[in-house]
C-alpha cells in the first residue's frame, strides 16, 4: 500500500518539495545536490525502495556532500524501517 503512495507522489514531486523537506531536517542542499536528488528519486525510486537501496546512495558519494549524505542516508533509513519493514 505504501509504494503505491510513494509512487503517486514521486510523479509530482518538485525540486521545491525536497528543499523545504531538507530544510525542515536540517540539510542544507546545494543546486547541484538538489539536481542530483530529484533525478535520482524520479529516475531510481524503485531501486531505491528495494534491497538494493545502497547502490543509489554509493554512487551519490560523488555528488551530495559526506555530510549531507550522511543526514540524508538516516532519514532514509528511518523512513524505510518506519513504512516498511514494523
């Protein structure tokens, strides 16, 4: 039921949706950061709600900030354990 609700919302997901949501987290993107994660969410979401989530957020290494990505990874996995697997 959840994917299918993720799913819905990546369709209409904008840039200005993953600004205000790291802001409102504390994660202060960059333009190319935020580039970078918008194509990746609408272009690998499945990937990214599968078993092989981790290959998305290696090769992120080379475009998000360790930092960032950091934060970005616990959200992630917060997330994840929260909708997916109580």
């Amino acid at each position: 039921m959840f994917y299918k609700i993720i799913e819905n919302y990546i369709k209409n997901m904008t840039k200005e949706n993953i600004v205000s949501f790291s802001l409102k987290n504390n994660i202060y993107l960059n333009n190319q950061e935020i580039d970078y994660i918008y194509k990746t969410i609408k272009e690998k979401y499945n990937l990214l709600l599968s078993d092989d989530y981790k290959i998305v957020f290696d090769d992120a290494k080379n475009y998000i900030s360790s930092n960032n990505l950091k934060k970005i990874y616990n959200l992630f996995i917060d997330y994840r354990n929260k909708y997916f697997f109580n």
